[in-house]
C-alpha cells in the first residue's frame, strides 16, 4: 500500500492506530475526525492533502522527509501534535499547522498562507536550508508577518554544507553579518544558532562578531558568539 485515498478513513472515530510504513501519498480528507488515533507510521511522505488530518489526532511526533508543502487545514483541530521534521517543506497554505506544535523542523519556507501558523505558537524553529540560493531572509519575514517570530525562544538555521570549505565559509560570514534587514524581525530574546556540518572547518574567528546569530554549532560542538 503506497497511497491513501481520497476521505479513505473519513469519520472512523474508533480508529487507534495505523501501520502504514510504504504510503508515501495521502490524499483530502483521508483521516478526517478520527478523534482517537494515537499513532501513525507512514513511509516517506511526499504528498498531503487538504484536510488529510482535520480534527483528528496523529502521533505526537511526525517525520516526513518527501514532504514539500502543507495544504489548507492539514493538521487543523489537531491537539496532540507536538512536534513535525519536514526537512524539505518550502510552502505552507492557510491553517496548515496547528496550535500544539511546540518544534518544527522546515525546509526554507518561501509561502505561507495568511492563516498558516492560526492560533500556533511555535516555540523552537529548525530551518533547512537545500541550496546555495535560498535564504533564511523569507522565513524571518513570513514568521513576523504571521505574528510567530516573538515567541520563538530557539532559532536554528542548518546551513547548506556542499561545496569547498573555503565556500562554506564564504556563505557562513555571509549569512551571518547582518546585510539582510529581514534578520532583525527574530526577537532579541531567540537563541539563534547557525549550524554547520562539515569536516575540516576553517578559523572561525571572522564568525565571533555577527550580529544575526549568539550561537554557532559546528559538527555537534556549540560555540557562544
């Protein structure tokens, strides 16, 4: 079974559990209103639909690698989600997220619906960065924007790692001296760490002074700036 289909399980309020490690598609409505769900193991999800999980209940924890956007009301009504890693995740429709999920992990999110984040209140914020070009200047705007970047106590932007030393160290000086006014929206109060992993890093010394991260996380080892 790779695909769940279209209000597949739509209303089943007695349903606890599902075991599903090859479904990597679950269309609209699928779970909608199945209340007593308590955990859901899925393959490597790529694709949501709208409703897939509206006003029901998944494990408190979810992974979807694939995962690319999150359609309208995906996880509306969604109490006990507490934590999602969609490590690719670049576009967010209204009311995706729901309001008890504390940690995300995104890819670098370019959209957001004007209802996305309704009523979350995020508290610890992973974002991926997939490519050289992307940025971390659209996430800070959409998370202001969306009344979400004063409550986030822990900022952490994972830098795209391919390339020479000397250019992860190009990027790394670049992403952290300040340039991008969009930076400024995170509040003072975030911890905002830049995190690297790569072998053979070079002096961090021209990193110690920026004034976007207080934080550096190179291969595990935590640095103060």
């Amino acid at each position: 079974l790779k695909t769940i289909n279209h209000s597949a399980f739509h209303d089943m309020t007695n349903l606890t559990s599902i075991n599903c490690p090859n479904v990597t598609y679950i269309d609209g409505n699928a779970f909608v209103r199945c209340k007593s769900l308590q955990e859901t193991i899925f393959g490597a999800v790529s694709f949501l639909g709208g409703h897939a999980f509206y006003q029901a209940q998944t494990s408190p924890h979810l992974y979807f690698s694939e995962l690319t956007s999150l359609n309208y009301n995906t996880f509306s009504g969604v109490t006990k989600l507490v934590s999602v890693d969609f490590p690719k995740l670049t576009v967010m429709d209204n009311a995706a997220l729901t309001g008890s999920v504390a940690t995300a992990v995104f890819g670098t999110v370019t959209s957001v619906g004007g209802t996305a984040f309704l009523g979350a209140r995020l508290r610890n914020l992973t974002i991926v960065q997939n490519s050289t070009t992307n940025s971390i200047s659209s996430v800070c705007t959409n998370l202001y924007n969306k009344g979400q970047s004063g409550d986030l106590e822990s900022f952490t932007f994972q830098m795209y790692t391919s390339g020479t030393n000397a250019e992860i160290q190009s990027r790394a000086i670049s992403l952290s001296n300040g340039t991008y006014s969009n930076y400024s929206l995170l509040a003072p109060t975030t911890t905002r760490t830049l995190s690297i992993k790569v072998e053979g890093f070079p002096d961090i010394s021209s990193l110690l002074y920026n004034t976007l991260f207080n934080k550096l996380n190179i291969n595990g080892t935590i640095y103060n700036l």
